[in-house]
C-alpha cells in the first residue's frame, strides 16, 4: 500500500508566527504518528520560515515511522542530512526564495552534479528521492543518476485535475510505468487532497509514497488531525 508521509511545514509557520513552541510540532509529529501517518517529512528552507534547521536533530530522534527531508542540496542542507541520517532524502532544484516546490529537476543538464551528491547521501546510508516532472527523458536521465526513487510532481496534475482528469495524469502513468520498469521507485507530492488523490493512485497503483501537506493541515481545520489522516489514509487503500 501506499505510504502517506505528512509534511509539517504549515504547522510549523504557525509556531513561528508568535514565540515559543504552540503548537508543539514535535508533540504533533508524534500524534501523526499514533493517528497512523506513516512518515514524517519536513522541508527546510534558508530563510527558516517555516521548519528550523534545529528542528532537524529533535525530529530524527523522535520519528519512529520515516523521516524525510526535502530541499535544495546547498551546503547546509547537505551537511545536516549527513550528520542527522535521516531516512530518506528528496532533492528539490528550487531556488532559496521560492515559495514552495515548483518544478522538477532538469536531470539531463544537471546529471554529473546529482550523481556526486546523490552517492554521498547513499553511502551515508540515507534514501534518496529526486523531484521530478512527468518528463519520459528525465525519467531516464534520473537513473543514471543513482537515485533510487523520483519524487513526481504533481502540482499540474492537481491543477489540471478539475477540467479533465484523464489529461491530467497520462503524463504521469507514462513517466511512472517507465520509472517502474526500469528500477525506480516512485513517490509523489505536491497539491494532493481529498479530491485527487484517489484517482492517482488508482492509476498509478504502485506509487510507494505520496507526501501531502498543504491540504492536509487545512483539511484538518475542519475534521481535525486523527479524522483527516484516517480520511487520507482509506483513500491509499485501492482496494476499497
Ligand atoms: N513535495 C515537495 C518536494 C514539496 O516541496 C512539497 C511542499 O513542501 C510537497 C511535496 C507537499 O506539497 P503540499 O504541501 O502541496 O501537499
């Protein structure tokens, strides 16, 4: 089954609007847990806006599911994943100031410059996930990289959603047979929710781990943190 890895980004912006720790994102991480996430991913950025770097060390304690830390590979995300190992590792190309994740890696132009980084992470023993678009050449350019999985991005999909569906994933079931087919494993992130998600996964039955948080921290304003990763949970479940 697909795992549901949660992103506590959002509820760390909230601890950072005041001082102090509310809402405890450590004591919430750990409830995600208990509520049955099966990971736990956060995304540092430079200017800290949301998850701190020191967070970093409390989190890889704590997590007894799967930590995973998204970011660009600058200097100091590489030396903090070397030094707190956490499970998995996904390389994002974003420049510092951007918002959030928008774009995949170019793996064709940036190969020999993930290759290197990607075998440091590895022989350090950590997973590594590389965000990519639902690009059949990059898909093929990523495993001469040596990563084990993709990440795909699914924010076009999310958008595209709405007006026709079936369009809106073609590209992704290519992109993920062709992963699949040639060793890869596939994860996927990025505007997924309670809309979209079931359809994803039905069509790309063997994605092993969708990270959500954006929808997920706002879908449990109204159902709160138990209910909603239940609700995103039985969704992950193809069978029903
Ligand atoms: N994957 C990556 C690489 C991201 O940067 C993000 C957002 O931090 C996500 C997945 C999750 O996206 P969302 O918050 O829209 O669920």
């Amino acid at each position: 089954m697909t795992k549901l890895s949660v992103n506590i980004n959002k509820i760390a912006l909230i601890r950072n609007a005041r001082e102090g720790n509310l809402p405890d994102i450590f004591k919430i991480a750990q409830d995600i847990e208990h509520f049955g996430a099966d990971g736990i991913t956060v995304h540092p950025r430079p200017d800290e806006r949301h998850i701190r770097f020191s967070d970093l060390p409390i989190l890889k304690d704590q997590v007894k599911t799967e930590f995973n830390i998204e970011g660009y590979p600058g200097e100091r995300y590489l030396e903090t994943v070397l030094r707190i190992k956490p499970h998995q590792c996904t390389l994002v190309p974003d420049p510092p100031d951007a918002l959030t994740s928008n774009n995949g890696w170019d793996t064709i132009k940036h190969r020999k410059y993930l290759s290197d980084i990607i075998s440091k992470l590895k022989d350090a023993g950590i997973r590594v996930s590389i965000f990519l678009n639902p690009d059949i050449d990059m898909v093929y350019a990523a495993k001469e990289t040596g990563t084990d999985r993709i990440e795909l991005y699914t924010g076009p999909f999310a958008w595209n959603y709405s007006k026709n569906r079936e369009d809106a994933i073609s590209k992704y079931i290519s992109a993920a047979k062709i992963a699949h087919e040639i060793g890869m494993g596939i994860n996927a992130g990025h505007d997924l929710n309670l809309d979209n998600l079931k359809f994803f996964i039905t069509n790309i039955p063997y994605t092993d781990e969708v990270s959500i948080g954006h929808a997920l921290v706002s879908d449990a304003l109204y159902f709160g943190l138990h209910n909603t990763i239940q609700m995103y949970k039985t969704l992950l479940r193809i069978d029903n």
